[in-house]
C-alpha cells in the first residue's frame, strides 16, 4: 500500500504524516464510540457530548498508536537504522524504515519496543481510569478504562506470530538467530502471516453473512467487512515481504554495476525537451540520462522529468533547465548490493542514484533499470548470483563513450 498524506510537524526529530485514509477510520472509531460504547457506559447524555468524548477517545487511541510506532523508531535510530517518519493510515501507523535490521538481536529489540509502549499506555489509561472514578469524574473514568483495554488489545493482537505484524517480526528474529538464515526465518514468517490473512478474511466473511441470518448480530456487518480489509492487507503485506526476500537471495552478491548504464549514455545538455522526448527517451529502454555540456557530466534526466513540462513549451526547453543537478542526487558504490540499493531506492522514493568507483562517476541506476535488467536474466535462463562479482561496467580509466544522440 503506497502512503501519501501531509506533514504534522515532528515528533523526537521523525517528521509525522497523516494519509488521508485515516480520516475514514477516525470517523469511524468516533462514531462507534459516540453511538455505541459511551451510551451504554454514561446513559442519558446528550448527542453533541458522545460525539465529542467520542472525538476524544479516537484521537487519544491514535495518539496510542503514534507513540507505539515512536517506540520502534527511537530504538530502531539507537541502532543505527535510519527512520524516515512515520504515518498514520487506516490500519493505525507505521514507522518508514530505511533499511532492513542488521542482526536479530537488532531486529527484536526495534520490534519488542512497540508492545512493550502499548502495555505502559495501557497502564497509564488504567492509573487515569482509576483516578476519574475516585473524583467521580464519571467520562474520565470511562475513557481511561477503554482506552486501557484498546491499548492492551493492540499489544496483544501486534503479538500475533504473523509478519508483518510484532510477533511476526519477533518469530523472524528467533529463527533468524537459530538458523543463522535471514531468508528462512522470512520465508516462515511471511508464511504464517499469510495464513493468518486468510483467516482473518474467510472469518470476516462468515461473520459479514452470518449477521444477516442471526438476531444479535446485525452489527456484525461492519466487523466482518473490517475483518476482511484487515486480512487482506496483513496478506498483501506478507506476501509483498516474500517476494522482496526472493528478490534478496537472488541479488544480494551482485554488484549494483551489472546493472547500472555507462555514463556513455549520455544526452546534450542543449537538446530540447520535445527533442529528448521524440529521440532517446522514446526510442530507447534506459530509466534515465546522464546530461553532459563540453564533455562533462553535469546531471540527469527521466521521464519524470520531462513530464513536468508542458507540451506546448517542450521544444523551447532545453534539458539543462528540467534536469537534476549531479550533487542532487545519490551515489553509490559500483561493488554494493544490487538488493540493497534497489530496496534502499524504493524506500527514499529515488527515483535514480549515480554510480561510483573511487570516487569517480561511472554509471547511472534506476529501478527501472533494475527491473529491466531482472527480466533480461529470466529471459536469458541466467542466474543472477551466477553473475556475483563479475563488472560489467566500464574499467576505470576507460575512455567514455561519445553520447549517443547529438543534436543542435
């Protein structure tokens, strides 16, 4: 699932991000709480104050949730992982990691923060629940002693076995550390979380129409149908963590330049827009363009890039004003994982990162790049971990090749 959403400021130094999808579940969990829970605990209240304390409760439940994620991140940054937010959706939140944890031992401590956070929440909500009732401050108590209980929920559901969920994540680090085998401890991992997936979205849908048949039930509607959304993302999830983790194994010993495009690629600078859009990017297959004036690099360009300009001034922009400037960019070394850099591309949302060896320029990466290249292999009836070790791009010292088009 691809998150967007807007910035709300930043929590611990983590910028926090709302996606849009969280609105539907915040009005959601306010109207369960104004219609069905609060009446039942303080009767004879007036409509507008359910749906305040309603309010209320769902945004102290996603606070709940906030700093359950912040748990995961302030561990995850002590060990050296790099976090690039967090963003509440309609699943509850989700800290952006980066990178993959380093060892098991990494992987449990970033992990067993985050229910560890929702049984302190927990007890907190308890001490406050407490503290109303004492006072007879009647909606205080009430709130207190709910959101302890949904706090206890979420830690114990998160430890469910099944990735990617908290348990799922644990039980990977465990035979990750038995076995010594990261892609075996996924394997079962994303196995059960699959499952478990399963599980839940065939009992939503027993729950969805059963509610129909049996009295008492006619709330089951709604449950089922969140039953099955919720199933439906912990497999999509899984089965998303299984197919980068075969990705991995393949990858993981070939070098980011068996992939890469020779910096040979290259475009003028002068070339126009439209001419760039007609000639190499139309006619040929690389995900970007090295830009060049008097023989030296001096950016980028994509589809992308081109994209942002209007049709109608395409043939009077020339490429040196829409491309990327090379110290915008990322670099890489031409000997790192290919998996690696193409897991850390997708998690940035790079779209390209220029390849290096000594400290000089020699190749320029995408995903699309990365993707073509994938395909080229299968094709081929190669594996790539046959290719581990072999460079396939230019030798250091190499004279570069002229650019390939040449215009104006």
């Amino acid at each position: 699932m691809k998150l967007g959403g807007f910035g709300v400021g930043r929590w611990f130094g983590f910028p926090i991000r709302i996606d849009a999808s969280w609105f539907v579940v915040f009005a959601l969990v306010t109207w369960t709480f104004a219609a069905w829970e609060l009446p039942s605990e303080l009767p004879g209240r007036p409509t507008p104050y359910y749906l305040t304390i309603g309010a209320v409760a769902a945004l102290l439940l996603f606070l709940s949730v906030l700093l359950h994620e912040l748990a995961h991140s302030v561990v995850a940054r002590s060990r050296g992982i790099p976090v690039r937010g967090i963003t509440l959706f309609i699943f509850g939140g989700v800290a952006e990691m980066t990178m993959e944890a380093r060892t098991p031992g990494d992987e449990f401590a970033l992990t067993i923060a985050g229910p560890l956070a929702s049984l302190t929440l927990a007890g907190v909500f308890s001490l406050l629940g407490f503290a109303g009732g004492a006072i007879d401050l009647d909606s205080v108590a009430v709130l207190g002693g709910t959101l302890a209980w949904l706090n206890m929920v979420l830690a114990v559901f998160n430890m469910v076995p099944a990735f990617p969920l908290d348990g799922g994540r644990i039980l990977r680090a465990l035979i990750w550390r038995l076995t010594g085998n990261l892609g075996v401890a996924t394997r079962v991992a994303t196995f059960i979380g699959r499952a478990f997936g399963w599980v839940l979205i065939l009992s939503g849908l027993m729950l969805f129409l059963a509610s129909f048949r049996i009295a008492g039930l006619q709330g089951g509607q709604i449950s089922g149908a969140w039953m099955m959304l919720l199933g439906w993302f912990l497999n999509s999830a899984a089965t998303a963590a299984a197919r980068y983790d075969r990705v991995r194994v393949r990858l993981g010993s070939v070098p980011v330049s068996a992939a890469m495009r020779s910096p040979g690629v290259a475009v003028p600078a002068t070339m126009t827009v439209r001419e760039m859009a007609r000639g190499p990017m139309l006619s040929g297959d690389a995900g970007a363009y090295a830009v060049e004036r008097q023989g030296r690099i001096v950016g980028s360009v994509t589809p992308s890039d081109l994209a942002r300009v209007r049709p109608d001034r395409r043939g009077g922009t020339p490429l040196f004003e829409v491309m990327r400037l090379i110290g915008e960019t990322g670099a890489v070394e031409a000997a790192s994982s290919l998996a690696e850099v193409a897991a850390g591309m997708r998690s940035r949302r790079e779209d390209r990162v220029w390849v290096t060896r000594d400290g000089e320029i020699v190749g320029l990466l995408t995903l699309q790049d990365v993707s073509r290249w994938i395909e080229r292999t299968r094709e081929l009836g190669i594996d790539p971990r046959d290719l581990a070790g072999e460079e396939t791009g230019p030798e250091p010292g190499a004279t570069p090749q002229p650019p390939e088009f040449q215009v104006g």
